[in-house]
C-alpha cells in the first residue's frame, strides 16, 4: 500500500436545523445539514405537504377540476 495517500479523519460534529447532533468521524469540520433521521418525514411517520409556489391551485386554474366521467362499460350492452 502507498503511504501518505489517506486524508485525515478528525472528530466532527454534524448539526441539524432541527437542533440534532451527531458525533462522527470526518475530512471535514463542523458540518451542518438540513434534515436528518429524526426530523425526516419518512422516519417520523408524519407526512408534510408544501405547496409553496401555489402549483397544484394553478393546475386547477387552469384545465380546471374534471367533473365529466367516462362511464364504465355495463355487462348488458356486451353480447355473448
């Protein structure tokens, strides 16, 4: 194995915005992420639904909201 090709791993500290730290082992320093396993929707269990630019009332708008059907196919009209 070559020497000297590894980087150096020192104890970091990674910090959530939700307040959650870990301790871990990194080439970096004091790393800061926006979601993690405990405020993460799909570890929480709670489902969260952002529309902040208003795409889904726009969508609406604009081909509006289909009321019109197709009808299924009835067992009479078929013929054996």
């Amino acid at each position: 194995m070559k020497q000297d090709i590894h980087p150096d791993y020192k104890e970091t500290t990674i910090s959530c915005m939700c307040g959650v730290t870990y301790q871990t082992r990194s080439t970096g320093k004091d790393i800061q992420i926006g979601i993690c396993a405990a405020c993460h929707p799909f570890f929480t269990g709670e489902q969260r639904f952002v529309d902040t630019a208003g795409r889904v009332d726009k969508f609406t708008q604009r081909y509006g909201a289909s009321t019109a059907r197709r009808k299924k196919p009835s067992l009479a009209s078929v013929s054996s």
